[in-house]
C-alpha cells in the first residue's frame, strides 16, 4: 500500500527501522503516471517496505533537500539514510531488483 506523504511528517516517516521508498511526482508528468501503478504493485510485494507518494507541485522542502530537479524521482531511505535516489520511470522487475 503507497500512502500519501507530505514536507512536515516526511522525517517521522523515514526515520522508522526498514526500507522506506518515496516516489516523488507531480500530476501532469506522464512518466510520473506511468510509475505510479509500478510503484502500486511493488508496494503490495513488499511489504517489509513502507512506500509514500510525495507532490512536488504541494511540497517544496522535501524536493530542495534532496535536489529534486526531475520527475519521477524515487527516494530509497534505510534507517532514516537516503540510500539511493532513481531518477525517471523503472519497470516493476527492476524496481524489485534494486529494492531487494
């Protein structure tokens, strides 16, 4: 399950003791769109990963901390440490792959 995430929980929720993925986005990205059912499926694979979708368009200090400058962008966090940062689209058999 992806829920929703935003700029004031975002160190609540990756500073837990897991894997956590947060696939940055904006509405009107077609590749944003395109990962999102990706992202959908993953999540219900792996379920000792906590997943979060965050707006970009709705949430600024997240991007700016992270140098988001492109869209999809996946955050990849492990005890609160940013781990990895994927830019643009990614099929599930890749995404999988990384994440494992």
């Amino acid at each position: 399950m992806v829920n929703k995430i935003c700029d004031k929980d975002f160190n609540d929720k990756i500073n837990v003791n897991k894997k956590v993925i947060v696939d940055c986005y904006a509405d009107w990205c077609g590749p944003c769109r395109m990962l999102s059912p990706v992202i959908d499926e993953v999540s219900n694979e792996l379920t000792d990963c906590d997943f979060y979708k965050l707006n970009v368009d709705m949430e600024n200090e997240v991007p700016k901390k992270y140098g988001i400058m492109s869209i999809p962008t996946i955050l990849i966090f492990e005890n609160g440490e940013l781990k990895e940062q994927l830019v643009g689209f990614r099929s599930k058999d890749e995404l999988i792959g990384i994440l494992k």
